[in-house]
C-alpha cells in the first residue's frame, strides 16, 4: 500500500518551505522506495525553492541522501529490500549513444521513477533531481540507488549523492590530477573543498585553496590545501603562479559559478593546463576571452557534470577510502537537523556558514 510521511515541499516560488504529508506509491516496474536516513541541503535544493531550475511546483526537495531499501518493483535485481545506499541523479540507462560508447558518465537519457509522489490531496510532486530525500521515505528507479558498506555513516556517505561527488570527481576525474600536480581550486565551499580532497587523493604536490572568505580558506587547509589565496586582498592569478614556481597551476578547479573567476582560472593555469569548471552558473553569465589566448595558452577547458562520475563504480570506492581513513567524510558534516529546520539551513548556507547541514531522519 501506499505510504503517508512527512516530507519538505516547495509549494510555489520564493515561499519558505513547508512540512507536510505527501503519499509515497508502492515500487512498480525499475522503481525502488527507500527510508531515508540522512539528506544534505545543498544550493540546488534552494534554486528550486526559488524557481531557478523550473517552474514545476511543488518541489519535493531533497537529493543527497542515503538510506535502506525498503521495497522494489517486480523485475528489480540490482538492489534488495534491506541494502544500504547512497541515492543518486544520474541513473545510466546504459542504451544511450553515449552509453554504448563507454562513457556512462555522459548518459543523456538518466533513468527516474515512472510514478509521482503526491500531496495528500493528490497534487503530484516535482522530486528535486529526480529523488526527493527530504522525506521519511521517497520513491526511486532503481539505478539511482547504489549499494555501499552498510557501516558507512550515512550523514557522511550520503553527500556522495551530489556536492562532495562533484568536487571530488572534478580533481580526479574530469580534471585527471596526477602524482606531483600542482593544483588552484577557485571557491572553498562544499563543492570546493572536496576538490581539494580530491587533489591531495589523486597525488597532487602543491593544492592552492582561493576564496574571499578567511573561515573557507581555514577549513581548506583540513582537507589538504598547502596554501591558501585570500582573493578579497590579493592578484589572484599573479598569487597563483608564486606558489607555482611562476608557472601557473596544472589544473585550475572553478566551483564557484562566476564568470569572473572563470577567468582567473583561465589565467591562473600553466601554458597547456587544464581548466575545470564544476561551480553552477546562472543562465545570464556569459564568457568573453580573448581568442588569441584562448588558442595560445593550450590545454583543456572541461566543464564538469557530477564530477563526470559513474556512481556504481565510484561510491563503493569513495565510501571504502572514508572507511580506511583516507576520506574524511565526515568533516562535511557542519551541523545535522530535522525535517522542519529545513529553512534556517538555507538562511545559514547563504550566509555561508556552514559546508553542509544534513537532515537526519533514523
């Protein structure tokens, strides 16, 4: 039978968010319901509330979360009621032509649930990135649910979901750092500062942490910077190439969404660097470069889609890495809440207070 919980709701735009009861259908065909222990508030949860992704209200919101299986459809066989997993919005459907030339991570045709999760009236539900995790309980397809070490912490491991992949994956995916790179990380928020992580993983010699605000800086330093750059008082990109033996940085990671610190990215890089660009830009910002230096400079210029990871490959790894101490997780973590503080973490991430406030729900 179906399920009534209580899950946070964007009801229209720019409104505070609201608790309320909203019915969760049966799994049917490809489709999962799990019971949401852990979910993180990120940026995007708030674009919704805002109206800056769609105008598809309500929103069900919440996607980076972790959980336990409570039931599947008919013909699922990748997950078991019972399984512990870290949720996520890119389900391969393995069929695209992005998919069928090896690059999953590209997929163009991401699987969701074929039902809607309603109101209790029967309105149904816009479920942010496909999931909705702002929920005791929330229906999935059954790809977006990857299974990893049940002795996982899930306020930690859940954030695997969306802003911790992205940035660990931008370092050592998209932006392939290697032993003895030198690295410029632009933003030291969540996303930024997994980055960092992701760099001094992947091997990277020298990791430059940049951002306005000194609390940021400091937190970059715990998760490997071996400098910091405070872009309210310095050149950036002249404090870049000092620390780089006056070279510039074999990857410039941008997790701001700022065309401006595009550019200093772009600046700051070493003659055929790497760029990546994995902070999220609002669709008026614009690029303008000079096309003499965007061909003289070299290198690659990769935007970033979460972290171009493949989440059945990459959680199970990230998560054993957490567990054997080579991942500190759970300095994500800034604070954990309840379904109805949803609203003061938002107030508290603008503020930029916080790395991440994770609503727990076991």
């Amino acid at each position: 039978m179906a399920s009534e919980v209580r899950g946070v709701v964007a009801l229209a735009e720019g409104r505070p968010v609201s608790v309320v009861t909203i019915v969760v259908p049966d799994p049917g065909p490809g489709e999962a319901v799990v019971r949401v222990q852990a979910c993180g508030v990120c940026h995007t949860d708030l674009h919704y509330r805002e109206g800056g992704i769609s105008d598809d209200f309500p929103f069900l919101l919440g996607h980076e979360a972790a959980g336990v299986v409570e039931a599947v459809g008919p013909d699922v066989t990748t997950v078991a009621p019972g399984d512990f997993v870290v949720l996520n919005w890119r389900a391969v459907c393995g069929n695209c032509r992005s998919c069928r030339r090896g690059r999953p991570q590209y997929c163009f045709a991401t699987h969701n649930a074929t039902q809607k999760m309603t109101l209790a009236d029967g309105t149904p539900l816009s479920p942010a990135l496909g999931i909705g995790a702002f929920a005791d309980k929330t229906l999935v397809a059954a790809g977006q649910c990857t299974k990893v070490d049940p002795s996982a912490r899930p306020e930690a491991v859940g954030l695997l979901g969306c802003g911790v992949m992205a940035g660990l994956g931008a370092a050592m995916l998209t932006g392939e750092v290697g032993t003895g790179d030198s690295v410029a990380v632009f933003g030291c928020g969540g996303v930024g500062c997994a980055a960092v992580a992701g760099a001094r993983l992947a091997g990277a010699s020298t990791i430059i942490a940049v951002d306005l605000d000194a609390r940021k800086l400091e937190l970059a330093r715990g998760f490997g910077a071996t400098a910091v750059v405070d872009a309210s008082t310095e050149d950036v990109v002249a404090a870049v190439q000092a620390l780089t033996g006056g070279n510039g940085a074999d990857v410039c990671i941008e997790a701001v969404g700022n065309p401006k610190v595009l550019e200093q990215a772009f600046y700051a890089r070493d003659l055929a660097g790497t760029v990546v660009q994995v902070g999220v830009p609002t669709p008026d910002m614009r690029i303008d470069l000079p096309m003499i230096d965007f061909f003289g400079r070299g290198g690659q210029l990769k935007p970033s889609w979460y972290g171009d990871c493949v989440p059945s490959r990459d959680f199970p790894m990230l998560v054993d890495l957490y567990l054997q101490g080579r991942l500190d997780l759970d300095s994500f973590v800034s604070e954990t809440i309840g379904l109805d503080d949803v609203e003061e973490a938002f107030d508290r991430m603008e503020r930029g207070e916080v790395l991440r406030s994770v609503v727990v729900l076991r």
